[in-house]
C-alpha cells in the first residue's frame, strides 16, 4: 500500500469526470488499498477520491466515526433536509467553510470484488460521500459557494 500525493485546487486532474470502473481486479484492489492508506496517512482525514490521487476512475473511501469502507462507482440518493455545515478538502489543506448539503444519503456502488454495496449516512459522514463524490464529477466543493464566498475561499485556498 502506498501512500501517494494529494492532488491541489489547481490540479486539472480534479476537473475532469472520472471514468467508471468496468475490471474489478488486482489493479482494483492496489487503488483502493492506496487511497485508504493515503486518507488514514494524516489526522482528521475522513474521505478521499480517485481523482485525488491523480487517478481517474470512479472510487470513494470513507473513514468517520467508527465506520469506514469504500465505494467504487457510486451512485448517492439525497434526503430534501439540508444543513450548513463547514466543510474542509485534503487538495485545499488548511481551509474550512460552511457549505448547505444534505443531511443524509444513501450510497449505492460496488466493493473492490464488484459485490454490490449501500451505505446510509447521516450528519458529517453524509457530507463526506457527498464531497468524495463531487470529485468524481469533476465538481469541487467551493463550485457549490455563491460567487462572492467562491472568491473568497480561493484567495484563502490558493494564495499567491
């Protein structure tokens, strides 16, 4: 298991729409191996994505509270109840910011073996599969700011 760079903000990387899994095989399994080695490598870390990693492909890992696992192709179904909450990224080390999501969800996808998998989450781990998977959409959390507040955290985000 490697631990392996977390990509920043201004990596092209974390834009683009990661690629559906299809082969559920070694290669598979080394990629989730090294993501959760990487997320579990530092403090506070309670998920990261693929694209992260600089890897392409459609694959969550989650640590929070006591419940951990991993998603590869996941699909989420979100609760109408919303909150804010501050919300924090590993490619924008050191900045947090209140951001509206929902409160629960429920996450469907497969494990590395391709078994089918649901996890439902509510509060903090909730908002956690919901930011993994916006990377996979290329989406990162500081698009979902109003315009004013998106500046803002860039400035405090990518200084310079």
């Amino acid at each position: 298991m490697t631990v392996r760079p977390i990509r920043t903000f201004d990596d092209p990387v974390l834009r683009a729409v990661a690629a559906p899994i299809h082969d559920f095989d070694r290669e598979l399994r080394r990629l989730v191996k090294s993501l959760t080695a990487t997320m579990r490598a530092g403090a506070g870390r309670a998920g990261l994505s693929a694209p992260q990693i600089g890897e392409p492909v459609r694959v969550v890992v989650y640590a929070y509270d006591g419940r951990s696992g991993h998603l590869v192709n996941p699909r989420l179904e979100l609760s109408e109840r919303r909150i804010v909450a501050d919300e924090a990224c590993l490619s924008a080390p050191g900045v947090w910011w209140p951001l509206e999501r929902s409160y629960m969800v429920t996450a469907r996808g497969r494990d590395m073996f391709g078994k089918p998998v649901t996890v439902r989450a509510l509060g903090v781990l909730a908002r956690v599969l919901q930011h993994e998977t916006d990377h996979l959409d290329g989406v990162l959390f500081s698009d979902r700011l109003e315009a004013a507040e998106r500046e803002r955290f860039l400035a405090a985000a990518l200084p310079g």
